[in-house]
C-alpha cells in the first residue's frame, strides 16, 4: 500500500522541522510513500529548512509545493493535487509521528478495506505540567485535536463523532474530486482563521453512508507551543468554533436532512448561573460559561458579520 503524506504549514518552521524529523524515522518499505510539505504563504525559514531536511535525509522524497490562497483547507487540497497516490495521510506541521505509522494505517485499512476515513489518538506534549494544563483544557480538548475517545481497540465513528486532520486518513476518492475540504472552512477571512474543514469533512461522510473508523494505535503527539496554552486563546477558539458551527450547518442543513443544527442550550447556561452562585469552584463554572457565551455569539452574530464584510455567502 501506497501514501501520501500531507502537511500543511505557515509560519512554523521550527515545529516543522521536527514533525520532519520524526518522519525520517518511519520505517516503511522505501518508495512506497512521500511527504509533501504545503508552503502556505509562510514568511519565515520554512523553504530553508525543508532544504537542510532533505540534504540530512535524502532517503525521504519530501516534495515542497505552495498554496497562495492562506488557509489550512486551501493548502491540503493543494497538496492532495500533487499527490502520486489515493492513501492520503493527513499530519499538522506540530506532531511527532512514531516510526510504524503508515504500517498501522495499512493494517487498520486491511481491516477495514471500506474506510473512507482513518484516525487515530493524539495526546498532547506541552512544555506545561499536566496539573496546570488540566485547568485550561478541562472540556475544551477539542480546542488542541486532543481525541475523546476510551478505548483500546479500533471503532467504528457515528455521527456527530469525528477525526482530527492532526493524524487522519483520507481515501482521495470519497469526494470525486482532489477538493477533500470545504473552503468555506479552513480559510483566512480578513485577518480570522476559520477552520473546522476536518471536523466538517467527517459529519459530511458520516451523513453520506462512509465508513469512518478510530484506531488508537495510531497515536501521535502533538506539541503545543506555549502561547496556546492559555485561557485567552481557548476562549478565542470558542468564539471562532461558534463562526465555524454557523457555516457548517448553514452548508450541511441544505443537503442532508438528518444534519442537526445548533440550538442553544439555556439549560447549559442556567447550571453554569446556579453552580456559579452555589458551587465551590466559581472560577470554573464562569470560564464554562463565558465559553458558551462567546460560541453563541460567534454562531449567531460574527459569522454573519465576517460572511458579509467578506462578500461571501453560505
């Protein structure tokens, strides 16, 4: 079996270079994949260091190629353009892959040859100790790719569960053509990164009939710099998930009648009122509700400024 291994990168050359370095160490039989690196209008050293990369490990055919429109979706569907083969594997530009990871892709699919999609497990290194990140990722490890799921053994996904594009299989065929991700997600708007194209490509497939599994083995770390470690940067993530919730179910709801769309939860949001006033642990229960707050006001408020600001429609 054949791969493609895609990562799209801005701005993060020294991340970069060591998610390169751990795929130099995959042991699996030569020729029988490739890496191709997305320059995705990145200003720093990132050309340089995919040089020096491939001067250090020239057993690797590590391809650089560019996507000019900014945006994580913009630059993996350009690397799927480019790819040689239909077994695409997905990795972020901050991950360390262990060294049987195309092996373990290509057992699980032998398992499950109708996979349109594969994940595994991505657990978090962070320059952090675990007790003080537990306070900042409590109920937001979706925040880090960080997956939920407790099991040991491979599973099958129903909707609305998902796969990270951190460490993700993609059959190239199951969309019919090489624009795997929605770039309406993914994409920079003014100065706003919008993602969700992964989370979005799962639900689509799932509400499509495919077959997506998690594997736990396949498990890779993903290491977080410290600025993201932070209560503001969680918090801006919940506003940009609510601007994220608002295109996909503005785009999803109008092809699939089984799509659930957000509603509000004032039940939610009345606990967290009680819990603040009764409950020791006042400063958890407003972070939760601020959280709530900020996602409701990016899906009902922001995404419609940024949409029109923008020109673009859902």
């Amino acid at each position: 079996m054949k791969f493609s291994i895609i990562i799209p990168t801005h701005n993060r050359a020294d991340s970069l270079y060591m998610t390169l370095r751990s795929l130099a160490g995959i042991v699996y039989r030569k020729g029988r994949y490739e890496v191709i690196v997305v320059n995705n209008n990145s200003t720093d050293d990132t050309k340089h260091v995919v040089g020096i990369f491939r001067k250090q490990y020239p057993h690797v055919r590590v391809l650089l190629r560019t996507a000019h429109v900014r945006g994580p979706a913009f630059a993996r569907n350009a690397g799927v353009r480019h790819a040689l083969y239909d077994n695409i594997v997905f990795i972020d530009d901050d991950v360390i892959v262990p060294k049987n990871l195309l092996t373990l892709y290509a057992q699980t699919l032998a398992r499950y040859p109708t996979a349109a999609i594969v994940g595994g497990k991505v657990t978090l290194q962070s320059p952090r100790s675990i007790t003080r990140l537990k306070n900042i990722i409590r109920d937001a490890e979706w925040v880090y790719a960080l997956t939920p799921y407790k099991t040991e053994t491979p599973i099958r996904l129903t909707y609305p569960n998902i796969i990270y594009s951190a460490n993700m299989y993609v059959n190239r065929n199951i969309t019919g053509s090489d624009a795997i991700f929605n770039e309406k997600l993914g994409k920079v708007y003014g100065n706003i990164l919008i993602v969700g194209e992964d989370y979005e490509l799962c639900i689509r497939v799932l509400l499509m009939g495919g077959e997506v599994i998690y594997n736990p083995d396949i498990a890779v770390l993903h290491a977080i710099d410290e600025q993201r470690l932070r209560r503001s940067y969680v918090l801006s993530r919940f506003l940009r998930s609510g601007i994220e919730q608002s295109i996909i179910d503005s785009d999803l709801k109008e092809r699939f009648s089984d799509h659930v769309v957000y509603h509000v939860s004032y039940n939610h949001l009345l606990r967290y009122i009680k819990h603040f006033f009764t409950d020791r642990r006042k400063a958890y229960f407003a972070y939760r509700f601020i959280q709530e707050i900020l996602f409701i006001f990016g899906y009902f408020i922001c995404s419609k400024l940024l949409l029109r600001v923008e020109g673009d429609s859902f």
